[in-house]
C-alpha cells in the first residue's frame, strides 16, 4: 500500500482531493513502475487539485505533471531497478496518473534519466516550471540575444525565477517585471539587474513600436503584457513565449513583426522529443546556479496540496514548490 493525492468526482459534479492509502493494482498501465520521492506544484496543477478539475480527463485521478524517483520495476531494456529517472510533460498528471503519490506507473518515453550531477529534489526544485524556463533560454540562444537586457515577465513565479538563474549565471543583464515589488531582493538574489513594476508594462498598447529596449525576452503572463513588449524589442530580437498567467488573448499588431522583424517563439515543454528533453535536463545541471535554486524552493506534502494548488491559481505562489510524497 502507498500515498496517493486522489481527486475524485461526486454525483453532484463536484471534485474533492484527499491523500488516501491504495494498491498497486490501482496503478495505471505502463513499462516503468518509480518509487516516486519528489514531485512539484506548477500552474497546471492548481487547475487538476482544484474545485471543477480543470485539466483532468479521468476520475479518479492522482494530479502531478512531474516527478524524480527511483526505478523500482521496468519492462523496458533502457531503465533498470535502482535507476534515477526524470518525467515532465506527455499529459501525465492529466491524462494519465502523475507524481501526487509515492508510487508511478508511466511508458518509458516519457521519462529522462537524471543527469549527473543532480539529486532528485534538486530536480523538482527545478520542475516542469524550470525545465521550460530552461526550453525557453535554449530558443532564444538559437535566435541569438542581442546586446540590451533579457526580460523576463512573471519574474517571481517558478518559470520566471528559473529563467532569471538561469540568464545570469549565463552572464546576460536580466530585467525582471514583478507585480510584487517588496519581493525585489529576493530577485536581485537570483541574479536580476533591474525590476520593472508590472503596472509599467501593464498598460495597454498605445503606439506600436516603443523605444528599443530588450535583446531578448522569456514571457509567462501574455495578454496585454507581451503585446506591449513586442514594440520594445530590440530590432531581430526574439520573444519567447511560455505562459498566460495574465490572459490568454493577445491585443498586439503585426507591426513589430514588420518593421523589427521581432520572432515570436512558442514553447511548449509537454511533447519535446526525448532528445530535446535530455539536452534541456544536462544543461539544467551545468547552467543553473543550485545554491540560488535553494532559495527559490517551499517545500510541501502531499496533504498541502489543496491548498497550495490554489495559491498558485491567484499568483500567490513564489519560486517553486518542492512536494516531499514520503514526508
Ligand atoms: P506561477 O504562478 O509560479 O508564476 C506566474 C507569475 O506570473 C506569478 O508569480 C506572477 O509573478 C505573475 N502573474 C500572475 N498573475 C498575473 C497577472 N494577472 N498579470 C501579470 N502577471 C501575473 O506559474 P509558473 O511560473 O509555473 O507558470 C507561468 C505560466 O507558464 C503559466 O501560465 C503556466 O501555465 C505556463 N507554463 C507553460 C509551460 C509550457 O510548456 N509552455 C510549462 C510550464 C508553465 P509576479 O508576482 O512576479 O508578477
């Protein structure tokens, strides 16, 4: 028997969660059976824990999006018992079973074996928000940055205080837009250069282009907020674009694309290939400052979760949240 975060569906239609003991035979099908040790709370999660279920397709169901565990069992030749593996993305925690409970059953595909040099919690302390920051550098890199700051938006959250690490240790200038400006020092300790008030780039879009101002930018919040950033690009300079934490629309012109010659890079870490998925863990492991990523980590339990998923949904949430499935 083992702990699991279950959310099921009443009559009324209503979802409830609460950590239950059950079997093994309740475990999904898959290759590779992992004793799970850490998993996260990303944005998405709040959506599945949540009242109304938001992602989930199935009930009952066991939320987490990722985990970083142990092998325990595998039917697949690339992984064996006593293996420290790695799972973002591929619908788990929504489709399928994810990392809410100390045991997982998922297809060997989807995961990644832990790179050297990361432990499991450090792994999670990184997490699907992490990896995407990480994803989102990588565009940008491929792109090129140009000579002004990187911009990062919803600078405090996980993908957003990831990418700041991430960014300078690479040694570029980070402006960081926060809606929380008491929570300055703890981005100018991750490595930003600047902070940008949200309510300076809030403001909707009254001239296309803007003064040049940013060689490259790392958006989680949309909506109106990268439409103005787009007209303060600086010329080629490209926008990665990771979340919509702040609205799903987008008020913008394609002037910024023609006169600029702007790239608007989506990136979406659920179905990166394998290939992709490791390189984007091995420079996690090289290129992110771990004493900086400490700082960045709550830790939880499974039964914290109801109410962290919340916290999440409403902005509440700083850096990213580490769940403990033994503690
Ligand atoms: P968090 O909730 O941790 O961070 C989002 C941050 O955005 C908040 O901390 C806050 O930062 C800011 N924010 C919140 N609400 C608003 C608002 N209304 N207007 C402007 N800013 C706001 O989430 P994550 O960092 O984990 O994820 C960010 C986004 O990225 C989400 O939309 C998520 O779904 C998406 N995502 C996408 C992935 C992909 O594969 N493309 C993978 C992972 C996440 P501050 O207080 O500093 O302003």
């Amino acid at each position: 028997m083992f702990n699991a975060l279950i959310v099921e569906k009443g009559e009324d239609g209503k979802t409830s969660a609460a950590v239950q003991q059950i079997g093994e035979d309740r475990l999904p099908a898959g290759e590779v059976t992992v004793a799970v040790e850490y998993s996260t709370v990303n944005y998405k999660d709040g959506l599945c824990v949540g009242p109304g279920g938001g992602l989930v397709r199935n009930y009952p169901h066991v939320p987490g999006i990722d985990f970083a565990g142990t092998v325990e069992a595998s039917d697949d030749d690339r992984y064996k018992a006593g293996d420290k593996v790695v799972l973002t993305g591929w619908r788990v925690g929504e489709a399928h079973w994810g990392g809410y409970a100390q045991k997982a059953r998922v297809k060997a595909d989807w995961l990644v074996p832990l790179p050297d040099g990361l432990t499991t919690r450090q792994a999670m302390a990184v997490g699907t928000a992490g990896f995407t920051a990480m994803l989102a550098v990588m565009a940008l890199e491929d792109h090129g940055i140009k000579a002004g700051p990187v911009l990062v938006t919803g600078a405090s959250g996980g993908v957003g205080s990831v990418a700041t690490a991430i960014l300078s240790k690479l040694g570029y200038k980070v402006a960081a837009v926060t809606g929380r400006p008491e929570g300055a020092d703890y981005l100018t300790d991750l490595g930003a250069t600047e902070i940008i008030a949200r309510a300076e780039l809030a403001e909707t879009i009254k001239k296309p282009l803007e003064a040049e101002r940013w060689g490259g930018a790392i958006d989680a919040v949309g909506g109106g907020m990268l439409a103005r950033l787009l007209g303060q690009m600086e010329y080629g300079a490209s926008v990665a674009a990771v979340g919509l934490a702040g609205g799903a629309g987008l008020p913008a012109t394609v002037i910024p694309f023609l006169l600029r010659g702007v790239n608007l890079l989506g990136i979406d870490s659920v179905m990166q290939p394998y290939e992709n998925r490791l390189r984007a863990w091995q420079r996690v492991a090289t290129d992110l400052p771990m004493d900086k990523l400490e700082a960045m980590v709550t830790p939880a339990t499974l039964s914290d979760l109801p109410k962290i998923g919340a916290d999440i949904l409403k902005g509440q949430v700083r850096g990213r949240v580490v769940v403990d499935v033994n503690a």
